[in-house]
C-alpha cells in the first residue's frame, strides 16, 4: 500500500468544496432566483452553469485518466470567476436592487466562488505537468486526483465503462471549447460586455 501524499486529504476537500460551491450553492440561489422572479441574478446563474459546465468534463476525463483534464480543470477556474464580475449591465442591475436576502446571499457567494477558484487555480499549476508528461501522470502525485472522480464513476456509472465515460469527456470539452470560441471569435465582438445585448 502507497503511503498518502501529504496533500491528499486536500484533493478530497477540493472536491467537497467544488460540490457545495460550485453545484449546491449556486443551484439553491437559481431556484430562489426563479421564485423571487429576479431575472438579473437567473440571467447571470444561467451564464455561470454554462461556463462551470467545464468542471463536469473535467470529472469525466479525469475519470478515465486523461491528462487534458487537469487543463481543461484549471481553465474553468480561470473562466468561472470571469463569468461571474465581466458583463456590466447585469453587475450594475444587481449593484442597484434593493437589499434583499437573496441578493446578500448571491453576492456572497459570487466573492466566496471567486476566492475559491483564483485560490483552487494557484493550486493546480504545480499539477500542469501531468497534463504534460506521461512519467508523471503515472506517478500518485498527479494519480491522486483521479480518485475522487473514480469514486463518483462507483456511485453514479458504476456499470459504464471508463473508455466511454472518457469519450464523453472528450465530447463535452469539444462542444465547450466550440461554443466558446464561437463567444470569443463572434459574439463577444458584436456585444461587449453587456449580457442582455442581442
């Protein structure tokens, strides 16, 4: 049996942390939105699943070990907090709602998922040769991420087989990477950083 690394037990924490802030928290806050009828904050929790959308691929490429994931898991760590300050209009109509709970509760969790992915991003940089260099994705150093997805590959696909799992991991970052570069190469030139701009 392998000795643990000593920062194993923070690649679970990670990944606790990625549950309640980046699926739980954000998932209450839209339903809360939709009953309050608060269409700035939807509008903007909308924009913030479709970017995060990139931590689901990751799991799934880390899965079947794809050294790709531990990029494509930084990058949304850069892109979430992007999504969540760049559209101005949507920034000032929440800046000028009245004090409500819901809107405490959006912004706070805005700044915590913020720290935490600009925290979680410094982290991962040391992991980017695994993405890399084959010696070192074999090694447990950069294997100990793959645990946590593997675990959720045994609750949720645990009669589905790695190679397919992989596949649609490597679908879905092709769809993302497609769609985003659309935004980048069309839409963002057209609409700025105003959201609601068709």
């Amino acid at each position: 049996m392998q000795d643990q690394l000593w920062f194993e037990p923070l690649v679970w924490t990670d990944y606790r942390l990625a549950l309640l802030f980046a699926v739980l928290f954000p998932l209450i806050l839209l339903i809360w939105a939709f009953v309050q009828k608060n269409e700035t904050i939807q509008h903007l929790l909308t924009i913030y699943w479709r970017v995060s959308s990139l931590l689901a691929v990751t799991v799934y490429l880390m899965i079947a070990a794809v050294p790709l994931s531990f990029m494509s898991g930084l990058m949304a760590r850069v892109l979430i907090p992007i999504a969540l300050w760049f559209w101005v209009d949507l920034n000032e109509e929440i800046n000028d709602q009245s004090r409500t709970p819901l809107k405490l509760a959006f912004n706070s969790w805005r700044w915590a998922m913020t720290v935490y992915s600009a925290l979680g991003a410094l982290a991962s940089l040391p992991f980017l040769q695994c993405a890399i260099s084959q010696t070192a994705l074999n090694t447990r150093f950069c294997r100990v991420w793959f645990d946590p997805p593997l675990l959720f590959k045994q609750y949720f696909h645990a009669n589905t087989s790695v190679p397919f799992l992989g596949l649609l991991g490597v679908a879905g970052l092709l769809v993302y990477v497609a769609c985003l570069s659309y935004f980048v190469l069309v839409k963002l030139s057209k609409q700025g950083r105003s959201a609601t701009q068709q």
